[in-house]
C-alpha cells in the first residue's frame, strides 16, 4: 500500500492536510471525496533517506511509550521524553518529528502515518483504533509485538539463508577465477577451439569474459543497481514474491503468513470491541500482500451489505475452507474472537514448520546445483586435456 501527502478543502471551505494510504492516486482521490474533502494536492511519497531505523530500537520506544502513556502522562512528555533518551540517530529525528505534531494538535496516529519511512503501513490504522477506544497503550503494544514476530521472521530465514548464500558467492568466485586465469591456459593446448568440442565453448566464453570484463562490470553495477532500487521503492519485490508462488511448496509459506496477519488482527480488534465491518476494513489495510488486500476490499463490501464474513471470503475463494467454516462456526456462535485464535495458533505451528522444511531442503540444493555447474567444467577440462594428448585407456 502506498502512502500519498495531500491538501485538501473542507465542505466549510477550510483547509487541510495529511497522509493517506491507498493503493493507487485513483483510490486516493476516491476515499478522500467520500470523506467529503475536495483534493487541492495530491503526492505519493518517495523516501527522503536510505537509512533505516533498527527494528529493535523500535520495538523498544513503542513499548516505552505505551508504559509511559499508560502511567498517565502526557503524550507529548513521553514523546519527548523518548527522543532525549534514543541512541538511533534516525528515530531520535523521527520522534522530535511525532513530538512537534503531537504538540501542534496533531493525533498520534496522523502524526506517524506521515512518517511511512519509519513506522510500518499498519500503525497509523491500528493506533487510530486504539485513540477511538481509549487504548493507546494496548495499540501500541500490539503494534510492537507485530513488528517483534515479523522481526523474528525475518530473522529466521536471514540466519537459515546465510550458509547457502555464503556457498553462492564462493562458487561465483570460484568460476570467476576459473574463467579468468585457469581455463586461458588451455588455449595453446588447442590449435582450433571449433574442433575442441565443449574444451573449445569454455575458451570461447573464457576469451569473451577477458575481452569485455570493463562492459560486463558496468552492466553488472547497473544491474546491482536497479535490482536494489526495484526491491526498496519499486513492486520486484511483491512481483518476485507473486513469481515463487508458483512454487507449491512457497505458495503455502506465503497463504500462511496471509492467514496469521488476517486472523492475529481481526483477534485483536473484535477483543478491542470493534465491529466486524471496521475490523475486516482495518485488517485488510495492515495485510501485506497486494493481490490479498484489493481482493479484501470486495469481502469489506460484501460484509456491509449484510453478508457473513465466512460466505464473503468463500465468494471471492479467499483462504483455504477449514479456515472459512472455523469463521463460520464463529459467526454461528457469537465467539468469532476464540476462532480467530485458534486459526492464527494453527497456521503459526504450520508456518514454521513449512518453513523449517523450505530451507532444510534449499541448502543441499545449493550445493549440489554449484556442485554440478564446477563439477561439470572440470570433467570438461579433464577430457579435453586427455583428448589433446590421445591419451588411450
């Protein structure tokens, strides 16, 4: 979801302004007339940094500041309280930021959705719960304890991915070298590499390398270059992830995740008190996954128009069956909030299973793909060597 800064006019002519988030300008402009403010301005953010703010740093100040709101004091003391004792450089801009709109009138939630560098898209949605309800302090460490698990996600599949990662580098360097220094000295073995067979195909891609490294260089630094730009500010990231889902066994990772994000919210809401519709509305601005939120957007409609929640998701196909008839039996029953919980407790069991299972199977793959490709040049060279000579057995 992106975030868009506007000015906008009121039905009494005044101005204001503020940040949105929505899919595209065209929904922007949409939510903002049915909010009856005609649109003056109208731009989709672009980051000003490449610097990130530690995750842990601020998984601690949201805490920190949901002990001190819920001790009772102020919010724009514990804001600055909060910015004086920050060490990341980067949140303690953020925080005098919060801490000068807070003073200036501005709503705590409004205040960090103006932020969508630092704070993750669902925060601003999930605090302005918790200011309608009086329960800032509950928001704010639920919001903390999203961006934990996530944290902890993440982890896991950095530390699980940085041996196969570690093996894919040496191999690159290894074939590097090869095609660099050690295959060329084959050249003078070999008076015609077009009679050399595969000998003379590795000394013609030997020769390319040598004679365009400068070219090839650059076009790798461009490619470098735009896959990073691709995965920080454009949609490679959600395209290469729409890409694995092809794949059975991450399709099934990436449906889980779905699930646990869907079900820990709506829990959490509709223990907050919330309506069903404003739950499923809030929920699916905090989902992840693009393809899984426009199609929310439909189960919301249907939800208002008086459908249930299990028969809408099963219009639109939206999670596996198991998990509609648990919300159906929910609805049943008025005890939606325990089925919640237990589809989020199931589908975090199968999460990390899956997971487990993904990346135990993706390092021996590692190996025996780069194992196979070095394996593979030196019989090449072998043979060719034994060829050049005649050398019978």
């Amino acid at each position: 979801m992106k975030q868009f800064k506007f000015v906008a006019r009121r039905k009494d002519g005044s101005l204001t302004d503020g940040w949105i988030s929505a899919d595209s300008e065209q929904q922007a402009r949409r939510m903002l007339a049915e909010q009856q403010r005609q649109v003056v301005m109208l731009t989709p953010f672009k980051a000003k940094s490449n610097k990130k703010v530690s995750r842990e740093a601020l998984i601690t100040t949201l805490r920190e500041l949901a002990t001190l709101r819920e001790s009772g004091m102020a919010l724009d003391q514990c804001m600055a309280s909060l910015y004086e004792s920050t060490e990341d450089d980067v949140l303690r801009v953020a925080l005098k930021r919060l801490h000068y709109d807070v003073e200036s009138g501005s709503s705590l939630s409004d205040a960090i959705a103006a932020q969508p560098e630092v704070f993750p898209f669902y925060a601003a949605s999930m605090l302005k719960l918790g200011e309608a309800s009086g329960k800032l302090g509950e928001a704010l460490f639920s919001i903390s304890e999203r961006i934990e698990r996530e944290e902890q996600l993440v982890s896991e599949v950095k530390s699980a991915l940085t041996y196969p990662a570690f093996l894919l580098i040496v191999c690159v360097v290894v074939l590097f070298f090869m095609f660099m220094y050690v295959i060329p000295n084959f050249e003078t073995m070999v008076q015609d590499a077009r009679d050399a067979g595969m000998l003379g195909n590795l000394l013609s891609v030997s020769r390319f390398l040598n004679d365009n490294i400068t070219v090839i260089s650059i076009g790798l630094a461009a490619l470098g270059g735009g896959l990073y730009y691709g995965f920080r500010y454009g949609s490679l990231l959600q395209s290469l992830i729409q890409l694995l889902t092809k794949i059975p066994m991450f399709r099934e990772l990436v449906d889980a995740w779905n699930i646990v994000q869907f079900s820990s919210s709506m829990q959490r809401l509709l223990e907050s008190g919330v309506e069903l519709v404003e739950s499923v509305e809030i929920t699916r601005n905090g989902i992840s996954d693009e393809v899984l939120r426009k199609r929310l957007g439909y189960v919301v409609t249907g939800v208002r128009e008086g459908k249930g929640l299990a028969d809408s998701l099963g219009e639109f196909d939206l999670f596996p069956s198991m998990v509609r008839r648990l919300i159906k039996t929910g609805e049943a029953g008025a005890s939606l909030v325990p089925c919640f919980r237990e589809i989020n407790n199931l589908y975090e069991r199968r999460l990390s299973k899956g997971l487990k299972r993904f990346l135990s199977i993706l390092e021996p793959l590692v190996i025996v793909v780069m194992g196979g490709i070095v394996g593979s040049i030196m019989i090449i060279l072998i043979s060719g060597i034994i060829s050049v000579n005649d050398i019978n057995f």
